[in-house]
C-alpha cells in the first residue's frame, strides 16, 4: 500500500482523488502550479511484465471484467509509462508506506473471524486471498527494493502472515496512519 502527499503551490490547500492507480499516475507525472493531495492504497506490482500481465488480464476477463480498459492492449507503451516500477524516481519527494502481508494463513482466517461467513468463503480466502497477498508481497519488496536501489524512503511494513482479506486491510489501515495522518495533513 502507498500513501502519497505532494504539495504544489504555497496556499497548502489540498487536491484530493480517488482511484489508486489515478493517485500514482499524478504523483508521478503532473506538474504545475495547483496543489494537490493524494492519498492512497494500492497494489504494487513491481517492473512490467508483459506474462504476468496477460495472465492478469484473463483472470479479469473470466470475471467479465475488460483488462483493456486500463491502459489498452498489454503491449502498449502507456502501461511502462504508468508503471510505478519503472517510474519510482518520480516519487521522490512523496510519502511512500507500502505494506502487504504473506498470503499465509494468519489470526483472520478462520471460521470465527468475522471477517469469514462460513467455510466455502475460508477456502476461498485461504487459498484465494493467499495467492493474492503472496503475489502483492512479493510485488511490495521488489518496491521497496527499487526504492532503497534510489535512495527514496519509504515506511514498509511486510507482516509475517495474512491473506487479502478486509481484517488484514484494516489493520494495516490503522498501522500506515500515524506515516499517513500527517501525510495529508490529519492527525
């Protein structure tokens, strides 16, 4: 997960947006003189992939979802232009938290989580939600690396266990606020 603060301007008044890979892509890439605050959490993948990518977009597809609808064809120049990956020297000068868990099992995944309606849906996060949040940690250390690589800091926060599931999100939610409190100029 990335939380992103950049100031333009003197007034300190704030832009705000929604949509993470939107809030990378200004963070990133707009220039100018309007001020602007982003704050965000996203899935970092990591440098392009063009495989991985394909692999993605039809697992979307079998959702009825349109992986296209992003950036367009896999092997369009504007998916390496929006990759954070790539472009990470870009955010220098941003407040970057980037955190993930394993994809192992941990405290929320089990039938009395609340988080977990019956037994269908643990095997689902189980095995689901833990290939996901392996993929995202394994995406969230190539960051971190990239961004060390840069002399870039970042706050990183990779926990010993947990799956994508909405307990974990929470926690790390609460974990990210005292970087992302102040970050958008909340305490």
């Amino acid at each position: 997960m990335v939380a992103v603060r950049r100031h333009v301007g003197e007034t300190g008044d704030g832009f705000p947006l929604s949509s993470a890979q939107r809030g990378i892509w200004f963070a990133q890439h707009l220039l100018g003189d309007i001020p602007l605050t982003i704050a965000q959490y996203v899935d970092v993948r990591g440098e392009f992939d063009p495989e991985i990518f394909a692999d993605a977009g039809a697992a979307t597809a079998r959702f009825f979802g349109n992986p296209l609808n992003m950036w367009g064809p896999f092997d369009d120049p504007t998916w390496v232009a929006n990759d954070p990956y790539v472009n990470a020297e870009k955010l220098r000068g941003t407040t970057l938290y980037l955190s993930s868990r394993t994809g192992l099992p941990g405290h929320y995944d089990n039938l009395e989580s609340e988080w977990i309606k019956d037994e269908e849906d643990l095997t689902d996060v189980v095995i689901k939600g833990g290939l996901i949040e392996a993929a995202a940690a394994d995406c969230t250390r190539r960051m971190a690396t990239r961004l060390d690589e840069l002399g870039i800091p970042a706050t990183i926060d990779i926990h010993d266990d947990g799956t994508h599931n909405w307990g974990y999100w929470q926690d790390d939610l609460h974990n990210s606020w005292p970087v992302l409190g102040p970050a958008i100029g909340v305490s």
